[in-house]
C-alpha cells in the first residue's frame, strides 16, 4: 500500500511538472466569482426620468423591473437581486467581478427602488444593472436601456 502511495505521488509530480508555466492560474489575479444564471424574461427599466428628458439638478430615479423580485445585498434568494445605477459610463463592469462602488456605479444594496441623485449641469447617462446577493451580473447580464437626461 505504501508503494502504491509513493507511485501515486510520483505520478502527481510528474503531471504537474509537464504543465508549461503560462497554463497555470496567475496567482495575483482575482479569482472570478459564480454568476447567477438569469431566468429568462426579465424586465429591467426606468420609470422615471424619461429618455431625453429635462431635469432639475437633483434628479429622482425610480426603478422598474417585471418578472423577479428585489431583496437586499447578502441575502440570497432565488429570482431576486438588488439594482446598481450606472451613471455615465460608458460600458458594464467586468462580469467576472462584483460591480465596483464608486461615483459611475451606485449600489442600492438595501432593496431600495428609487433614489434621488445630484448630477451638474448638462447631457447624462443613466442605465440600471442587477446584481444577485453578492454584487454580481446574472448570467446574463441583467440592463436597462441606458437613457440620455439633460440637467438645467
């Protein structure tokens, strides 16, 4: 039995070895996180304001979204996730990692449906991303149309 422990160990190494060094994981990088797989249907959608529309600085944001349902960050739940605003950006988060927080990328990690945002004077981009219980894209990704504001 000790033999055939030696032999299996021997076997391991000499596998691992024969693997060139670029096939192995980079260490440094963020290992990717599991997305949850989206069910098919799903609406994600503004309420308010309207594509196009003229607003004052401070801009209420309501959040539409028909076939699931919203419960806050960290509470896994089948067909539930929680809304991200995306404010000026130009592209979605990387889909292997949760959606940053920042200024372009606000999270409304307690359910919340609605927000309003101070934004300065001129054209705006707005588009709503959902994230499951931890801060990830569904699979797919689950956006709004991205719509145009203008602030006076």
């Amino acid at each position: 039995m000790r033999e055939l422990n030696s032999l299996m160990v021997a076997l391991l190494i000499a596998a691992a070895s024969a693997v060139p060094a670029a096939a192995l994981a980079d260490e440094s990088a963020p290992a990717a996180l599991p997305r949850t797989e989206a069910p098919a249907g799903v609406e994600l959608y503004f309420i308010s304001p309207k594509d196009g529309e003229t607003v004052g600085q401070d801009v209420h944001v309501r959040f539409g979204l028909r076939g699931m349902g919203v419960s806050p960050a960290g509470m896994p739940k089948d067909h539930t996730g929680h809304h991200h605003l995306l404010i000026d950006v130009d592209g979605l988060p990387p889909l292997d990692q949760p959606i940053p927080a920042d200024a372009h990328h606000v999270h409304f990690g307690g359910g919340q449906t609605e927000t309003t945002i101070k934004l300065t004077p001129g054209k705006h981009t707005l588009q709503l991303d959902l994230a499951d219980a931890l801060h990830m894209q569904f699979d797919p990704p689950i956006v709004s149309k991205k719509i145009t504001i203008t602030v006076k």
